[in-house]
C-alpha cells in the first residue's frame, strides 16, 4: 500500500493509493486512526486492514484524481535520525573524517527542515554557497522500541519513502591546519529546507527487502546518482539497532539511510572530492542554484521532484 498526505481547503488530509486514484480516508471512514499520518501509522496493522476496506468500498465522494492533487509532505517527523557515508562509492569518492566508514555519521534534522513535494528548495547564499543534494532511502518507524536487535529490527518499520538531505558542503566540511578533516554536521545539514520527502510511504508489504531498490537522482534532467541500496555499509536493519541505542524508537520516527556517489561534493576538489563519473552519469559542474530542479526517485516509492528557489 502506498500512502500520502493531501491538503484541501487548507487542510491535511491522509490518502492512500486505490489503482489511479486516491481515497481520502478519513471521508471515506470517519475513525479517529484516518485523521492524520502518525496516528494511521500508531495503528498498525489494524489500521492498515482497515484502510484496505475504506478503499475497496469508498464512495465516490472521497475518491480523489491524483493528478490534481495538492501533496504535502508525508509526515511531519519530530525526529529525524540520519547515517553519513553510508554507501561504500560515496564513502570512497571524498575527503574521509577519521570515523568514515568505520561507524555510521550520526546527525538530526527535525520537522522545521521538511519541505513537501513541489515546494521549492531554499537557496540562502547568506548560509552556503555549496548548496547539495542526496537522494536517501528514508525509513519510517511503525513499532516503538529501545536496543532492537538486527534480526528483529525490520518489524519495527512501518514503510519508506523519499528524502533529499539538501547539504551546506561549505559549513560541513572543514580541515585543521594540519589538512585532517572533519565535519560540522549540525550547521552543514539541518536548516530551513533542508528535507524534501515524498511523494507517499510505500508500506513493507510492497518493499519486503530495502536492500534491493534503486535510487537515482536527476538535477535538470542530467542522471547524477544511480545506485542500488545493496551498496550501503549498513544495511537498514543495522542502522536501526545502532540509533535505537540511542533513543526508543516511536511510531513515525524517519530513519535517513545515507546516499552513493554522485554528488557535487564528489567532484569539489576544494572539499577533497575525487569522483569520476561511470556509466550514465553526468558529473556536477557546480552546487545547486535558484531554477534548478532536483528529482530524487526510489525504486516502488516514486519520484520527490523540487525546484530550487531564491531565498
């Protein structure tokens, strides 16, 4: 199942995807679980059943053209618990910190980063002048949960969708005098904007094995990153025992999962990027400006497509 956040009227309402259209849930079975994202994921999968029904039986009265819609953001994480160098072609491609790739790059974002479907990517040249993007696979926790071992971890997740970690290069990645590098992850990641997701969480019964999806990223239609999820160095079952050591995982938590190689990081030798480009892809020739448009697709999920604007 796929589902999504709408807005009408004004208002954000839950939609989940019946053939080419969309059901408005909660018109179509008013129970208190279709209001809104994280209390459907609270839920479970007496909710999930439930939605199955509300679609197969909706009336037309909830039934949406998709084409028409007005998307907003998923969910609104109050936690967004992100992996850095987390694909091995990525974790190659640059200058490395003294822990790349040895454990999993640990950074927050928070709800004030999110940015729905459509909505444009802030360009503040006041923050950065190295304004980046990484398409990431994003778990979205659905079982609340503390030390979670590996094999069991995969249970805790409700679905996954798509997620642009919009990166300030130029506040993350600095060097002492001695040229060791280190980064700045709080300033260098976590702004106004700095989270596009979308365009729907696809549930778990549609993605058995996160391990097997590709992810690519298109910025003006040239193809920057194309990569399967299998390159990662810690698998998504990994990632979530090691943050849940940290924290009790909750329903609607987002888990970002890193990204490969490909980004315009990867090709500033200033910051120490040594990438060539391979197969299809086109190498970045400079960061991110105002009129560009940025695609992040993920296999069985869709395509989070976002311009990049004046700020």
């Amino acid at each position: 199942m796929q589902v999504l956040t709408f807005v009408e009227s004004g208002t954000r309402k839950l939609g989940a995807i019946y053939g080419d259209r969309v059901v408005d849930l909660y018109a179509a079975d008013p129970r208190p679980e279709f209001r809104e994202m994280t209390r459907f994921i609270e839920g479970g999968e007496a909710a999930l059943t439930a939605a199955r029904t509300a679609c197969a039986a909706a009336p037309p009265e909830a039934v949406r053209d998709s084409v028409s819609l007005t998307l907003a953001a998923p969910l609104l994480p109050s936690t967004v618990l992100c992996a850095g160098s987390n694909y091995r072609a990525h974790n190659a491609e640059k200058a490395g910190a003294p822990l790349s790739g040895k454990e999993p790059e640990f950074f927050l974002k928070t709800a004030d980063c999110v940015v729905a479907p459509g909505e444009g990517i802030v360009h503040d040249p006041r923050l950065t002048a190295k304004l980046d993007c990484e398409t990431e696979l994003a778990i979205v926790i659905g079982k609340p949960g503390r030390h979670i071992p590996v094999e069991e971890a995969l249970d805790h997740v409700f679905g996954y969708t798509v997620a642009n970690d919009v990166t300030a290069r130029d506040r993350q990645v600095r060097f002492t005098d001695d040229g060791t590098v280190f980064y700045e992850l709080g300033r260098g990641k976590a702004f106004d904007g700095s989270l596009p997701i979308g365009p729907v969480i696809t549930t778990t019964e549609d993605i058995p094995n996160p391990q097997a999806l590709m992810l690519s990223t298109r910025i003006n239609g040239e193809l920057r990153q194309h990569a399967s999820t299998g390159d990662m160095i810690w698998t998504c079952a990994e990632l979530i025992q090691v943050f849940s050591t940290n924290f009790t995982l909750k329903p609607g938590m987002v888990i970002l999962t890193g990204t490969p190689a490909g980004t315009a990081w990867s090709v500033d030798a200033e910051l120490g990027g040594s990438w060539q480009p391979t197969d299809d892809l086109v190498a970045a020739t400079r960061y991110c400006l105002p009129g560009d448009v940025v695609e992040s697709e993920i296999e069985g999920i869709g395509v989070l497509r976002n311009p990049v604007i004046e700020g």
